[in-house]
C-alpha cells in the first residue's frame, strides 16, 4: 500500500514545484515513487525534463510520473463498468455505449483521478498528488466518506418508506430472473457490498496519517497564509491529517498554525532541485500532528479538532447513530461507535481550537 503525500495552499504558492522536489526526494531514499498530476499541460513535463502522459512514464530511477487526463480515465473507467455488469446483469444494457462517446461532467475528474490512485495503490510505496486546485484536492479525499453517507442514508430511507415496503415482495424475484445474483436477504446487499468495501477501506487511508497526509504552503503573503488556514480547518473535516507547514522562500514566524511544525525552504534556483530537496521536512513524522478527530469511549466523548475556525462558525446537529459537525464551507458526518450510538448530545465546547462533544 502507497503513501500518498499531497500539497495544499494557495494557487502560486509553489504546490508544484514542492510535489516535484518531494517525489525526487523519496525516490533518492529507494521508495517507489510516481508523481500524479491533474495538470495536463506541457508544464509538468518540461519541469520534469521528460514527456509525461495518461500512463505512468519512468523519469528517474525509482520515479514515475503521470498526467491525469480525464478523458481517458474516463473511458478506461467504463470499460470496467461494463464489466461489472456483465457480471451482475443476465442482459446488459451499456455494452453499446463507448467511453470515447462520453462527455466529462462536474466532479468526474476528482473520482476518477481518486480511483486512478486507489488503482496504483499497490504498485508503489510512494504517490505524490498534485491538483490545480486545493479545494479539488479536498473534494477528492472526502468522497469515501461522503458516497459512503449517501449509499448509508438513501439505502436505509428507501427500505423504511411506504414504496420500499410495497416493492419489496417484488423486488428479489424480478432481481433474481433479471440479474445473475440472489437479492432474497437484502435488495441492496449484493451491488453495494463490493462498494461498501472499496469506501471504508479509503475512510480508513484517509484518517491514517501513515498512510495520507498533506502539507501547507504558504508564503509571508497574508492571504496566501490565511488561505492556508483555512485549508487546515478544511482537511480536518475530511479527516485528513496535515502534517506541517511548508513556508516557501519565505521565514515566516507566526502563530497562526500552533502546533504545527513549519519549515521554511529556499526558492529553486534554474536546475538545482537537490538544495530544495534537502531543505523539506521529514514526511515520516506527520504522525506527530494533531489527529482530526478522537474519539474516548470512557469519557463518552468526541473531540474535533478544527483549526482556523471559532464557535460561530460551527454547527452541531444529530441524527441518530450520527452527528453532523458544519464548519465554514465543509459538512461532516460521524457515524458514532456502538457504545455512544443512540446517545443524546449532552453538551459541547470549543476549546483550544477543538470541539468537544460529550454524550
């Protein structure tokens, strides 16, 4: 299984060119490294030296890089689609439609550079991500948890409300006689199960920090730094662990990231990559950060910890075995642990940039 290590500030920041010294820098310790970009432009390559496209291409020893083209991943995502339903579907219905045919619709390119990424997963030790855009990033590493939500919640509703139950005598016959699969125990259980699977196992690489972590990039620019601020508040909602902060051809010495550790690294000078490389942090210790969320059984607590935002900015509400925390532009839900399940929320405060919830 990959570590995959990604960059997060604001456009111009450097994100690039530090994904680039980090990726050469891990492949000189002996890690298996590719380079993943969703910057399709010659830029990547000519940083690089070399010509980078859809497939991963060796660049150094070690180091591979590849370019993101939606398109393509689209299509290759289809074919396996039709695969998929060739093996669930006695009389499939997509086989006369080609991914050369498809147009790209809002918020593919994050899910299929997300299963572009779970599909190298194992051929590396290393995946460095660089996106055009943070938030994008972000979008891409919440989607386990949020598709997850959704095949949770919406499953559950159907088979609750009046249509779910008047179907329901029909629906494992017609299953059976239309699909290849017995649907008796539970009309969703055979297409979601692999599904399911595939989601908690990215929940899980995302809240491990040994497994998915960003940095920050800022500058001594002040929007750049509360850009980067921000972009802290929002990783935790995703429960993504930030590692540090990286202060690009900048000293900067504010508080505004306590406790994270910052390192201040020069600015690259025509072809010397090595004095950029040897000025990163050391990526094996973001497992020192603070974690997003813990949760104590004993305490019957949950603590969030949620840098860049004050109380105003946050919303608690509960549904059940889940808490919705609303924070700035982000929405998470917490699917509780059996021994806080159906437990009322007694109280919560904002303390030292933490939100504790007790129950």
């Amino acid at each position: 299984m990959a570590f995959i290590l990604t960059f997060l500030g604001k456009g111009g920041t450097g994100r690039t060119t530090l994904a680039i010294a980090a990726a050469q820098r891990l492949a000189a310790q002996g890690k298996r490294v590719l380079l993943a970009s969703q910057d399709c432009s010659p830029a990547l390559g000519i940083a690089l030296g070399a010509e980078v496209g859809p497939d991963p291409t060796t660049i150094a020893h070690n180091l591979e890089a590849v370019q993101l083209h939606t398109a393509v991943l689209l299509e290759r995502a289809w074919e396996e689609l039709k695969k998929l339903e060739a093996q669930y579907v006695r009389t499939p219905f997509f086989r006369n439609v080609y991914g050369q045919e498809l147009g790209v619709l809002s918020g593919m390119d994050s899910a299929l550079a997300l299963n572009a990424i779970r599909q190298w997963d194992s051929r590396y030790d290393v995946i460095v991500y660089d996106s055009g855009s943070s938030p994008e990033t972000l979008r891409m590493l919440g989607m386990p948890e949020i598709v997850s939500w959704y095949i949770r919640r919406f499953r559950q509703v159907f088979i609750d409300s009046d249509l779910g139950k008047t179907l329901a005598p029909f629906i494992p016959p017609i299953a059976t006689a239309i699909l290849s699969v017995n649907f008796a125990a539970d009309n969703f259980a055979q297409p979601t199960a692999e599904m399911n699977s595939l989601l908690e196992k990215g929940k899980a690489a995302i809240a491990d920090p040994q497994r998915t972590v960003a940095y920050l990039v800022t500058t001594d620019d002040p929007l750049a730094v509360s850009t980067a601020q921000y972009l802290w508040g929002s990783a935790q909602q995703i429960g993504l662990t930030i590692g540090g902060v990286i202060a690009n051809q900048s000293r900067y010495a504010g508080d505004a990231f306590h406790p994270l550790s910052i390192t201040s690294v020069p600015r690259k000078i025509g072809e010397d990559w090595l004095t950029l490389m040897e000025a990163l942090p050391d990526f094996s210790q973001a497992v020192q950060a603070p974690r997003p969320i813990t949760i104590n059984v004993g305490d019957r607590t949950v603590t969030l910890f949620l840098p860049s935002f004050d109380k105003k900015q946050v919303k608690l509400t509960q549904y059940g075995p889940e808490i919705t925390i609303e924070a700035g532009d982000q929405r998470r839900n917490i699917f509780l642990p059996p021994e806080l399940s159906g437990l009322p929320v007694k109280g919560a405060k904002f303390q030292n940039s933490s939100l504790v919830i007790s129950f």
